[in-house]
C-alpha cells in the first residue's frame, strides 16, 4: 500500500537508477551542477562506474518517502544538517563508519581533519553555507555594516527580503536585537525569548518581502523590488561574480549550517555509494565542489592551499563563510534545536504571519 | 382482459419472455461491467487506495507504542494515574524503556511521536537513553537529575496518550489545540493558524469562484453566439493559457504586477500614480486572487461554453417578441438554462482552488498563504500524520460542501461539457 503512495516519486527515481550504477539526489540548480562538475564526474573517471544525478526540490522527503515505501532508487542524498539527523533518529539512513573516512591530503586523521560536527552518525558534511544578507551598492554607496543595520528602517530605508520560515530568521532578528551567538538557542528556548525575537521582527514587517526559493534573493535585489535581503551566500557570489551584479555581502550575523551527504536505508549499491562518499569528502572532493559555489569545505586541509573559482581568478578564500574575517559574530545553526522545536516555532511563525 | 394478461408472453423458443430479458440484459451489465473494470481498477489503485491510506496515517502512529513496551504495559495497568506526580515504578518502565530504545536504536521515533504534541522531547529522549543503562534506583530521582524537564505533567500525558497506536493527537493539533499540564487546551493567541487558515482558504476560493463566474460568462456567451471562424479564434485565446505551464502563468505575474513591474512602470509613465507610491499589487492577497483567478478562469469558461452553445436562440427571441425586456429575458429564460454550466464551473474552480498550493506558496507573500501550504510544510517536516490530518479535515470540508451542494443544486444537473 505505501508502494502507491510514492508510486511517482519511484517512479522517475526507477527511470534514472535503471540507467546508472549509482544515483546522487541534489538539489539543482548552481549546486547541484558544482556537485555534478566536482564530484559526480571525477569519481566516475577515477572508477569507471557510472553515476547519475537526480534533483528534487528538498531531497529529505523524498528519501523518507522511498525509504518508507521499502523502495529505494537513490544512493547518495544532499540533505541539511537538520534534516540527516531528523531522518537518522528515525531509522531511514544507513550508518557511515567514520573510520573509514580519507585522511586529509596532507595525512592528518579524518577525525582531526574534519571541523566539529562534521561527521555524524549517518552523514559527512560536503560545506558549510551561510545564511548571510546583502545589499545593493548602487541604493547605499555607504552600506549597511551590521546585523542591527538591516532592522534600522531611519538610516537605511526601503524593503527588506527575508526567508519565508521561523529557522534563520530568528537566530537573525536575536543577533540583531543584541544577544550574542552563543546565547542564542539558550534564548530561543524560552517563551520570552521567542517573543523577543518577533518583536524585532515587528520592527520591519511591514517592509518585508517573503522569499522561499533560493533563486528569488538575487532576483528581488536585481529588480529593486527590496534594497537588501538575506540570502543563501552563494547564491549572491554567483550574481555577483558571474553577472556582476552591484551586491555586497554583510557576514555580521550570518548563521552557518553543515551540509550533509547520506546514504539512505536499504540503497542499492551500499558498497559504491560510501566509495563515493570517501572520494567527495576527501580534500581533493571538498576542494573540486568549493572551486566551483563559495560553500567552505569543512576539513582543515581542504583549506590549507587557496581556492580558485573557476573562472581562474577568483580567490575564494574571503567569499566562504568559514573565512576568519566572516565569522567575527557568527552562529552555527543547531540542528538539535530545530529537530526539537521546528514544528512549534513555524506554527507560531504563520500565525504570526497573519497578524 | 384480465386472463389475457394472465397468460404469460413467451420467446420463439419458449422461454418467458420477461426471463429472456432479463437473462440478456444482464450479459449486458456484465460486458458494461468488464469493460469499465480497469478504469475502476486504476481509479482504486491511483485514488481510492492513497486517500484511505493518508486517513489511516492521520489517526494511527506506533512510534512510541512500538518501542516501549514496558510504559505501554504500565499505562494498561494504570489508566486513572496522575500525570503531575507519577509514581516510581512509572520511572522504572521509563527507563527500561529508555534504555531498550538505546539498544534498538528507536530513540529518535518515539522522541519524534512524542515531539508531536510535546515539543522539545526529542533532545531529552536521546539524552535520557544514552545514560539509561547506567541508571540506578530510585529512577524518579536518577532520571530528574539527568533532566527535571521529565517531571513535566504534559509530557506524562503525550506519553499515555502515545502508547496507543491509534489517537485522535493529529486532529486535536489540526483543531489548534495544544497539550498542556492540564490535558489538551485551546492553543494560546499567538499559535492558532490552522482554524483560521481553513477559513480563509475556503473564504478565498468563494472569491475566486465569484470572480471566475463574472468574467467567464460574457466570454462563454461570446463563444457560443459568435460565427464560427471568430469563435474559434478567441477559443484558442482561452485555451492557449490553459496549456501553458502553471509556473509559467505565475511568474508572468509577478513580472506584471510587482512593485517594480510592467503595470506600476506603466502607471508611473502615464503620471496616475508617483514613483514614491507604486501600488502593492504582489506577495499578498491581491496577488493571490488575480494569479489564481487567471489560472482557474478556463474551467469556468469551458463548462459554461458547453451548455450555452446548445440553448436555441429562439428561446431568447421568443421571449422578447412575448413582450418580455431584455433582462427579463436573461434573467427568467437565458440564465436558467446556463445553470447546469454555472454549477459545473463554480464546483470545479471551487474545488480546484481549495487545494490549490503552488500559486499562493509563489505570490502569497505573508498573508497570501493558503491551508495547502501547511499541509506543504508538515510533509516536508516528517509530520505526514499532522498533514494527513489537516488534509483529512479538508476532504471532510468538501464532502460536506459537495453533500450541500447535490441538496441545493442537484448533482444530476451538472454538466461538465
């Protein structure tokens, strides 16, 4: 019966997985082509075993939903951080054993090479991304520095663009109203802090512009729809080094999360699929995906040496969220929060929405 | 005569004649029945199966009842305990439980079921299984130091509530209800949406629905009445956007009507409005409507098209030359003859737009979202049972609509084309 009701999702994962030895489930888009170009393509050509790409929307529910119906095509899957160990404390990924991870290329141990948080029990993290906000240059020749500087509607007028969801947004709005990152969750998990938090959010609905898409930030900002706006960081490096675009990031309160590669449960080529995770998430993997989106990789010696974009200038050592300058007032996003209280939290967010 | 019909007629072989009948018309409704059978048997697998499965979800999760038995039993033995002061053999089969979870690696399940109505239980879960083995008596004092948070009588309750596999927790939370101390309550001021969210849903669609009728019915009376060559041209001009992409028709409007768009430019250019107060016409309600209205308009159109097309115009002519003006004559002879179309339209559009997703999730902005969009969020959250319940009450809305509907309107008179 659960068979039917993923009938479709299985569906076009069978079309793909009958063609190829294993399949990697993406997101698309400037991402999914870096994962494609950085580490589907080397991969194969080092062991001659074909490798496909699907993309869906938000690949979690789709490895819960193959893994509940007992069928699974996918391989390999691009999940948030959140997300590999929502579905891990659920049963619906296989275990990675850590041990079995590369050394970096300079030799250090995996488990030393790797920054905290990393590895987990079911996932390997392939970069850190940031939630960051940017600007346009041409509205504000003397920019907007701070976090607090996206709430002050006095000094820098005109609509703001924020992420249509509870998760970002309020470690954001509590930055700004002051509160330093580590206290952040501590804050968020009491009523008042949660209050505090929409408050600050009061202070500029009005101006508001919701975005879901990753796409749409760029997009609002290049049509002055909103001044500035927050934004996943690559997204922005992509407009603005690509298609140079006048758009200035503000790393000041950015939260930064891990990207993870899991394995889902009952995949059909277990065997190649963690091959394929030990070659990505080697130095050379991490570094072959980060040449090609600003995402950092988390090992130490994947950073080492710069970075160039592929556009063969480029360094893109300042433009990654782990970059020291960047992180001066920054907050890695806790998956165990989110895990526990993002039903709740985005509950109360559409109500307030709707206020 | 009464002995002649008495007398039985007969076939050419000698058969009853009524039999025979009969005996033909039911090889009849068996061939009728065989040919419809894989439409029915598509329509079982595709439709019928997924919606009783998606009930069944709503009303039924074993996560927790599955991997705690020993909490299961206690709850069995014990139903009248109270949940502010649990006793110590209650911690004891919590523990037990804790660390069997640890064992079988269901920790993060039953944290999930009970995350459901208590938020912030999974952490605690996981925290309290890792160190449950090494737990010793009195549980009640061990397992308060790891976390005072598991004396909380809310938690009690979600946990005796969970360990049955079958609640009725996902339409309670569906209901804006919330599981306090005190046993389930009505949600405080700054959470309840979903109510809310459903009355708006269906407030919009109305509007839609309305809208859809206005616009559709000049255009449908044009394609019937025109000549041919000039019918079919505009016919192309109703269904051309109907083939297009969805996401197409979406984002064209966003090009149009926002703030920077071709709508505001060209009013700015023509000096009805300054630059300064370009009208918001996108990422709210307005939006909404407009977007969905477009993208619904042909299932009105289309219905109507149909039953006008066949209403003789000498009805109309012989109306006015009875004397009758010419509203009176729309309105006592034209309309009622469009009704089946209107009924056709208005519960199609309806429908469709009470679901709809994609559209208010692209242009809604903040309080442009519709119920579906909950229902959206909760699947790719991993509640499927809250969004298989929100979705249940939903179905359940428009049976009751469509129950309304036949005892109003009459189903037989609809007429889709």
């Amino acid at each position: 019966m659960k068979k039917i009701l993923v009938l479709s999702t299985a569906l076009v994962g069978v079309a793909f997985a009958a063609q190829a030895d294993i399949t990697v489930l993406s997101w698309g888009g400037s991402y999914g082509a870096a994962q494609n170009e950085g580490h589907l393509q080397p991969w194969s050509a080092k062991t001659g075993n074909k490798v496909t790409m699907v993309d869906a929307p938000d690949p979690a529910p789709a490895v819960k939903a193959m893994v509940e119906a007992g069928n699974v095509t996918v391989d390999v899957a691009s999940v948030t951080y959140a997300d590999a160990a929502r579905l891990c404390d659920e049963g619906l990924l296989e275990p990675i054993d850590a041990a079995s991870l590369p050394a970096g290329a300079d030799g250090t141990p995996a488990a030393e090479d790797f920054f905290p948080g990393a590895v987990t029990e079911c996932g390997v993290s392939t970069d850190i991304w940031a939630n960051i906000y940017a600007y346009d240059t041409t509205k504000f020749p003397e920019g907007p520095k701070t976090a607090a500087d996206f709430f002050d509607l006095e000094k820098f007028p005109g609509k703001r663009g924020l992420i249509k969801a509870a998760k970002a947004n309020l470690e954001f709005a509590l930055i700004a109203d002051g509160v330093a990152p580590a206290d952040v969750y501590a804050t968020l998990a009491t009523p008042e802090g949660v209050d505090r938090a929409f408050a600050k959010l009061d202070t500029i609905k009005s101006e508001v512009v919701w975005w879901e898409a990753g796409a749409q930030p760029p997009q609002l900002l290049a049509d002055g729809e909103v001044v500035m706006s927050t934004a996943y960081n690559g997204r922005i490096f992509a407009a603005a080094i690509e298609e140079s675009k006048p758009f200035q990031i503000v790393w000041d309160g950015q939260t930064y999360e891990n990207e993870m590669y899991v394995v889902p449960k009952g995949a059909p080529n277990l065997e190649q699929a963690m091959d394929y995770i030990r070659f990505a998430t080697s130095t050379e993997g991490l570094r072959g995906q980060a040449a090609l989106i600003s995402y950092g990789p988390p090992r130490k010696s994947a950073n080492a040496d710069p970075i160039i974009y592929k556009d063969g200038k480029t360094e893109m050592g300042p433009h990654l969220p782990t970059a020291e300058a960047n992180m001066a007032n920054a907050l890695q996003t806790s998956a165990e929060f989110w895990v526990d209280h993002d039903a709740e939290l985005n509950e109360r967010f559409q109500a307030w929405l709707t206020q | 005569m009464a002995e002649a019909t008495s007398e039985l007629l007969k076939t050419a072989d000698g058969r009853p004649l009524k039999a025979a009948l009969a005996a033909a018309q039911t090889r009849a409704r068996r061939r009728a029945f065989l040919l419809v059978l894989p439409l029915l048997f598509f329509v079982l697998l595709t439709f019928l199966v997924p919606i009783g499965y998606m009930l069944k979800r709503s009303v039924e999760h074993d996560g927790f009842a599955a991997s705690a038995p020993a909490l299961v039993a206690w709850f069995g033995a014990n139903p009248g305990f109270d949940p502010a002061d649990p006793p110590e053999e209650a911690y004891a089969a919590l523990v037990q439980d804790l660390a069997r979870m640890q064992g079988e690696k269901t920790t993060g399940i039953a944290g999930t079921r009970i995350n459901y109505s208590v938020p912030g239980t999974i952490s605690m879960f996981k925290k309290g299984a890792r160190e449950a083995k090494d737990l010793v008596p009195p549980f009640k004092d061990a397992l308060l130091a790891v976390d005072p948070a598991w004396a909380k009588p809310a938690l009690w309750r979600g946990m005796a509530s969970a360990s049955n596999a079958y609640t009725s927790e996902f339409y309670k939370v569906a209901a804006d209800m919330k599981l306090s101390d005190d046993g389930w309550t009505r949600g405080g001021d700054k959470e309840r949406i979903y109510l809310y969210l459903f009355f708006k849903t269906f407030l919009v669609s109305g509007i839609i629905t309305v809208i859809c009728l206005l616009l559709a019915f000049p255009v449908s009376h044009l394609l019937a009445t025109l000549p041919m060559a000039k019918s079919s041209l505009l016919m192309i001009l109703v269904l051309l956007p109907f083939w297009t992409s969805l996401l197409v028709r979406t984002t064209s409007w966003i090009a149009l009507l926002q703030e920077q768009g071709i709508v505001n430019d060209m009013l700015v250019g023509l000096g009805l409005i300054d630059d300064q107060g370009r009208l918001t016409m996108m990422y709210n309600m307005t939006g909404t409507i407009v977007a969905m209205t477009h993208v619904l308009l042909p299932f009105m159109i289309l219905p109507l098209y149909s039953v006008m097309r066949v209403i003789p115009p000498s009805y109309a002519r012989a109306a006015r030359s009875l004397g009758a003006t010419s509203w009176t004559t729309f309105r006592r002879v034209y309309l009622p003859q469009t009704l089946p179309g209107i009924a056709a339209g208005s519960l199609l559009v309806f429908i469709l737009a009470v679901g709809y997703y994609i559209t208010p999730a692209l242009v809604g902005g903040a309080d442009g979202q519709l119920i579906s969009n909950l229902i959206s969020f909760h699947m790719s959250k991993s509640n499927w049972s809250l969004a298989a319940a929100i979705a249940g009450m939903l179905l359940a809305a428009i049976l009751v609509l469509y129950w309304l509907y036949d005892r109003l309107v009459g189903i037989d008179r609809l007429k889709l084309g």
